[in-house]
C-alpha cells in the first residue's frame, strides 16, 4: 500500500478525476475526505472510495468560500488527527469563457474564484496542519492551456492555471523547509463529465483536437491520478516544485 493511512484533502471529490483520485487513494490505503459542493454527488464517491479500501467521508465545501474551507479541513483533521496531503482538483471552465474582450466580469471572477482563490483557501488552513504533522504534500491540478496559447482560447480558465503554476513555485520554495513540498500537474484534454459536455459532444471539434495529440486518443482520469499517487506516496519526497506535464504530447506538437 503507497499511501497507507495517509490523509487525503481531495477537492472536487465528487466527479471526474476527483471521484477516480479519492477511489485511487483509498485502494492504496489512504484515508480520504472527499470535499465537493454537490451533497448527493459527493456522498457517493465518499461511499465508493471507502467500498475500494482505506477510509472516506463526504465534507460539503465551497472552495471559493473560506469558511467552507476552513470547516473541511479542520472536520478532516479532527476526524483523523492529521493532514498529510491536499489534493487540489476542483476547477470550473464555463461555456461562457472565451476571448478576454468578450468575457463579461462575473465568468472572470467566478472562474478564478474556484480555480485559483480555491487552492489559495486550501493551502491557507491546509498547510499550516501538514507542518504540525511533520510534512506532507500539496498537489495542484492545473492544465497544459497555462503553457500553450489556443485558437479557441478560454481567457478566465486559462490564465487561472497560469496562476496556478506560479503559486505552486511560491509554495514550493517557502515551504519546503518545512517537510510541505508543492507540485503541479498539466493535464491535458481529459475525458471528464466536464470535457464530454464542453467538446466531445461535437464530433468535428473532437476529431480537430484528436489529430493535434501524437497519441492519438484524449487522456483518461486514471492518466492523471497514477500521477497523483506518486506525488502523495513517500516515493516523491524529493518532487518539489514540479510542474508535470501529462497531455499525450499535444502541447510539444508543433501544428
């Protein structure tokens, strides 16, 4: 078991690639808290992870809200006694995200209100209980689109990862000495309930973006969180300030 007892913080823990990374994390004998805003959703990955082995609980938590964040790690913590690692998944692209000169200002803030004031919250009260605990491992979800520049461009989501990368080096170089190392993963397109209702839905918009990746197929959730398992586990106490890129090569695709 790599992460045996681990405690896990998952966000957006309800869905996607959170529901698979809290599933994952408990196979390997973690101890999950599954944070989502959606209460039916949520408790049914809680229920599933723990079915898959380790431990889980469902905690409701907005992340772009600091009292629901501060309420679900300290519940996580109380719980377990412990927080060895934040897994920051949750993150939002809405349809009406595109160009930076035709995005009105509620899409901008609500965007990087979860995506970025989200881990902002997290690492706030999250830190600070992996240092009482000795150390431990904050992972940032953040996306190939923060290193590549798109035709189709989705402004808000975009330069919310951007931020995501930065944050992570700041969090990687204060805390490090402290036994809390920081990391980012990049991934590319996922098939995620997300992805599914924004593009794969349009068969000629999928088959444009297919041909771009050298693999020739859009990552799965699995894709990323074996990532995330390495990141969590001991085997990565050296991985600080990494940013991994996980896209079937698409961004070093020249055209």
């Amino acid at each position: 078991m790599r992460l045996q007892d681990k405690v896990i913080f998952v966000t957006g823990g309800g869905s996607g690639m959170g529901r698979v990374a809290a599933e994952a994390f408990c196979r390997e004998g973690a101890r999950v808290a599954v944070a989502d805003l959606t209460e039916d959703a949520g408790q049914a990955a809680a229920d599933a992870a723990k079915a898959a082995g380790g431990d889980a609980f469902f905690v409701r938590c907005d992340v772009s809200k600091e009292a629901d964040v501060k309420a679900a790690i300290d519940a996580t913590a109380q719980r377990w006694g412990r927080l060895d690692v934040l897994y920051n998944n949750a993150g939002i692209m809405m349809e009406q995200d595109r160009s930076v000169i035709d995005t009105d200002e509620a899409v901008w803030d609500r965007t990087l209100g979860v995506n970025v004031k989200g881990i902002y919250f997290c690492c706030k009260y999250g830190i600070p209980r992996m240092i009482e605990g000795g150390g431990g491992s904050v992972i940032n979800i953040a996306s190939f689109v923060a290193l590549v520049g798109c035709s189709v461009p989705q402004d808000a989501y975009t330069a919310s990862k951007g931020a995501v990368i930065a944050l992570t080096k700041s969090l990687a170089v204060q805390f490090g000495p402290k036994g809390v190392r920081s990391n980012a993963v990049c991934p590319g397109p996922i098939e995620t309930p997300l992805m599914t209702e924004w593009l794969l839905k349009d068969p000629e918009a999928k088959e444009i973006r297919l041909a771009r990746n050298p693999t020739g197929r859009f990552g799965r959730p699995e894709d990323i969180v074996n990532c995330g398992i390495y990141l969590a586990s001991d085997e990565s106490t050296w991985t600080n300030g990494a940013v991994i890129v996980l896209d079937g090569g698409i961004s070093s695709n020249y055209f």
